[in-house]
C-alpha cells in the first residue's frame, strides 16, 4: 500500500476509536440506549467526518507510479536510462546529472479526492463550530424542566454549556426543587456528582437553602454508622463496643468537611468513661468503615443489658465547643446541618462454666 494511504487509513482508524469511546461515554449515563444515541449523535458525525476526510487525503495524496525516470522539477520524461547527450531538461533546462533531479515514477493526484477529503474535514469543523453557536441560541429558549432533565442525562463534557444557561437563569420554586432532586438521584445513581454540581448542592446545604427533606436526604447518602457488638458474653469476658462509620462514595470532598461528634456512649444508663467528644471530629480521620468509636467494657454479673450510643453528623463548620438545648440537642448556626444518630442493643451475659484445675 502506497505510504500515504496508509499513513491516512490509520489516522482514520484513530479517529474512529476515539468516537467509539466517545459514544460509549455517552450512551452508558443515558436511560436507554436509543436516549444516549440521539444525545451522542452529532459528536459521533463529527468523529466519522473526519475519520473518512482523513481516508479520503490519504488515498488522493501525490504518489508516484511505474519505473520510468521523470524530471524532479517538471515532471518530462527522461528520452533514457543514462543519456548523456541531454544533460538538461529539455522542458525546463534544470541540470538532470546532480543528485535529485530525476525520480522514477510518474506522479499521480486524484484530486476528487482530495477535494472530497478536505470538504469533508472543513465541514466536521465547521459543523462543530455552527453546533456550539446554534447550541447557544437553543438552550436560550429551551424550557427549565427539559434543561433539568439534561443536567441528570448529559456528561459533564456535554453538559457545561446547559449548567451555564441554568446558572443564567432565576428559577421558579418548583424547578429549583426538580433540579435538586435530579441531583440527589444522579448522585445516588453514578456515586458521585460532577465538581462544579457538588460544588453547587454543598454551597446550598451551606448556605441553609435546601428543603428539609433533600436536606435530610443529602445527609442520609453521605454517610452513616452502626454499633456494632457481640450478642452474648460470658460473664467475666469483655464486651466490645464499636461504632463504625461509614462513609459514602458520593461525598466528593469539597467545601466544608463531614464530622461525627460522639455524645456519649451508656451501658445500662452509666456512660462510658471517655465516650464523649466535645470536639468534632473530621471523618477523613477515619476512611471507610473505620472505628469511630471503639471500647470494651467487663461484666461479672450474668443477665442482659443493654448499650446505647448517641451523636450527630455535621456538614458545615460547627463551634470549636458545642452547646446544647433543653432536650440535649447541639445548638448549631443556620449553616450547619445536623444529623442525629442513636443506637440500642442488648447483649446476654452468660453464667461462666466452672473452671476445672488439675484435670478435676
């Protein structure tokens, strides 16, 4: 194959590659696969105009053909192999005896298809371009509830220029409320948010703007916790107490940080030395199910009892020092959220089996 046709047919088989990454990016986040078709459409017409552009260069591109010596500068055919009665070109007077003023093979350009592959790659970029312009112009009057809709479909690639039109935009009640929701729902779909869509919905969480039930929402997919403990002892054996934090996927790590305060952990209505902290503690202090809160406690006396633990999560930047209401709740400014975790288990704490020494 002449070198540049093939240099041509692998920069097509390039560009064809990236837009079938390009189409597998954005067909997989659509609902349906015919949804993610249309929306990847014009990206994938782009890509295969200028895969076949590239083609149509590369096979029409000047080669030379056949064995017969030609002048470098004029293209005349040289009368002979080695003449040395024609020194010179008899067409354009060049010197034919120095070095590179005879080639073999005619030269040959198709130049249709040249004419064809620069159209079509002129055409890709200028689609391209006009597709930007026109998608300005579209999205000025397209409704809010189908720009919403889009922002819970689109990639980030494809969804900047909507999300900068939303941000234009005053939006009514209802449709503020539809675009956290379809927020929430991609979060909980992908596991994480774009930055700028978590930069948004932290910065509304922060600035005590989201309803109380996104809020809560919100709060309950970032992370939880459980406490985990044995369900029953021996008498005389140490009852582990744990409280394991969990921490989700969908928490991207920007603006304000989560932190856990642990008020207090009881056993039987008697609080555990040291189980209260005063003081938040961030969660990256403690990864994914990690302890946050770790303690055993020794029983002599069979029977059950029970363990009780309570606390909040944050999201925000609560005092150094907490206070508390009447009813033992932290009394937190407007921008900061809270919310309240408490556990109860009972754990049975057997008769210890006599000990046996000596083999009796």
């Amino acid at each position: 194959m002449r070198r540049p046709a093939l240099i041509g047919d692998l920069v097509a088989a390039f560009v064809l590659g990236l837009g079938t990454f390009y189409g597998i990016l954005e067909i997989r986040p659509a609902p349906d696969f015919l949804t993610g078709l249309f929306i990847a459409f014009p990206g994938l017409l782009f890509f295969a105009a200028m895969a076949a552009g590239a083609a149509f260069l590369g096979h029409g591109w000047p080669v030379r053909r056949g064995g017969a010596l030609y002048c470098a500068s004029c293209g005349h055919a040289v009368a002979a192999e080695d003449s040395r009665l024609l020194p010179y070109c008899g067409e354009c007077g060049k010197p034919w005896r120095h070095f590179g003023r005879r080639v073999r093979g005619r030269l040959i350009t198709h130049h249709p298809r040249l004419v064809i592959g620069a159209a079509l790659l002129a055409l890709a970029m200028l689609g391209m371009w006009a597709r930007t312009f026109a998608t300005r112009q579209l999205l000025a009057q397209t409704p809010d509830w189908l720009l919403i809709r889009q922002v819970g479909v689109l990639s980030w690639g494809d969804l900047q220029e909507e999300w900068r039109e939303l941000g234009r935009r005053t939006l009514s009640p209802p449709a503020d409320r539809q675009l956290l929701v379809t927020l929430l729902n991609r979060r909980a779909r992908d596991g994480s948010l774009p930055s700028a869509l978590a930069v948004y919905i932290q910065s509304r969480a922060n600035s005590a703007t989201l309803p109380s039930d996104l809020a809560t929402r919100w709060l309950a997919e970032l992370f939880d916790a459980r406490l985990i403990t044995p369900e029953s002892v021996e008498a005389g054996e140490r009852i582990p107490i744990d409280i394991i934090g969990r921490f989700s996927a969908g928490w991207t790590g920007v603006a304000d940080e989560p932190q856990v305060l642990l008020c207090g952990v009881t056993i039987d209505g008697s609080e555990v030395a040291q189980s209260r902290w005063e003081r938040p503690v961030a969660t990256s202090l403690f990864g994914l199910d990690r302890a946050v809160f770790a303690h055993s406690q020794r029983t002599e006396k069979p029977g059950t009892i029970t363990i009780e633990a309570r606390g909040w999560f944050f999201v925000g930047q609560p005092d150094q020092r907490v206070t508390y209401d009447a009813l033992g709740s932290p009394t937190l400014p407007m921008n900061v959220y809270a919310r309240p975790f408490s556990f109860s288990r009972t754990v049975e704490v057997r008769p210890a089996l006599p000990s046996t020494k000596n083999g009796t």
